[in-house]
C-alpha cells in the first residue's frame, strides 16, 4: 500500500522514470514555477549518479529545518514522497509558513504525481495523508491551490475537504481542515 516516506534513495530508478515522465509532458521548462522544476533544472542533469542522487535526497530532507539554505523568497518545506514497494508515486512538499506570494500562489501544500499513476486516486490519498504532518507544523486550516483550468487537481482539493475562498489571478484557493485528521 503506498505511503507517504521521507525522501529515501531507496527508490532511485524509479524517481528516474518518473522525471522522464514529467519532462515528456514538458514540466521543467521555463515557464514551469515550481518547486519540482527548480529541483529539475538545479539537480537533474546529476541524478543519474547514485551519489549525487543521495546527496540530493540530504538536501530534500535538510530542507525542512530552519537553517538550511534556500533560494531567495523560499520558506522551510517537508518534502515527503509517496512510494509503494520501492516505487516512486509522487512528491508533496508541506511548507512551514506562507509568504505573501505563497498566499496569492503557492499554498502549504504542493504534490505532484507522476503521469503514468495519475487517476488512480494517488493524490487524493497523498494529500489526505499529509494533514496531519500539516497539523503537527502547526497549520490549521492549510491553504491548498490549483491553476483555475486544473480540473483533476480542483477535485482532489474538494475530495479533502477543501472549501474554495477565491481566484487570484489564474489560481483558485481553498481552505483545508487538519483538526482530527
């Protein structure tokens, strides 16, 4: 059954093919803003080597504490990804706090499942799951976004529970409790 893990390098080949799903389906490019892209265009070209790679998943874990370093404007995320037998499903970051562009854009929470394991229920799973890490940080309700012509992705924020507040600009924003969960 698949579960939310820490970054491990226990799934490496797998995270492989997943980033070459991801880059067939043109995530990565110029116009992609996210934490993933980031990760693609700063970490990808070195993943194929197991040692970078686990030098990676380091980075990923360490990126939850305080004192890490991070790009310019990032907070503090926990990168958790959802595996099952050693495969690699998706990622989910849990920021720490929301910025004022994190608010307008971003959200506290941010998940990404790998083209060939969507619409199977993975990021229903994956997000519900991830309330209670959400909750022991101290958020309560989190704010969840999705592009306002991201049907599939709208669903899975309403399946959890989330409540729509607005659109801003091309996002639509909804609210997601994590008391008992």
């Amino acid at each position: 059954m698949p579960q939310l893990v820490l970054p491990t390098t226990e799934v490496h080949t797998s995270f492989l093919e997943a980033v070459h799903e991801w880059r067939a389906e043109g995530r990565g490019g110029a116009a992609d803003n996210t934490t993933l892209a980031r990760d693609m265009e700063v970490y990808g070209r070195r993943w194929n080597d197991p040692a970078a790679f686990a030098a990676y998943v380091r980075r990923t874990i360490a990126d939850g504490h305080e004192a890490s370093p991070r790009p310019m404007g990032f907070v503090p995320s926990t990168v958790l990804w959802y595996v099952t037998d050693h495969t690699f499903i998706g990622r989910l970051s849990i920021r720490h706090r929301l910025t004022r562009r994190l608010l307008d854009w971003g959200g506290i929470i941010g998940y990404d499942v790998r083209p060939s394991a969507r619409r199977r229920g993975h990021a229903t799973a994956m997000l519900r799951a991830s309330l209670p890490y959400a909750h022991e940080l101290g958020h309560d309700p989190v704010l969840v976004t999705c592009d306002h012509d991201n049907v599939a992705s709208r669903k899975v924020i309403e399946a959890c529970g989330g409540v729509f507040e607005d659109q801003r600009a091309e996002k639509l924003r909804y609210w997601i409790a994590t008391s008992g969960t």
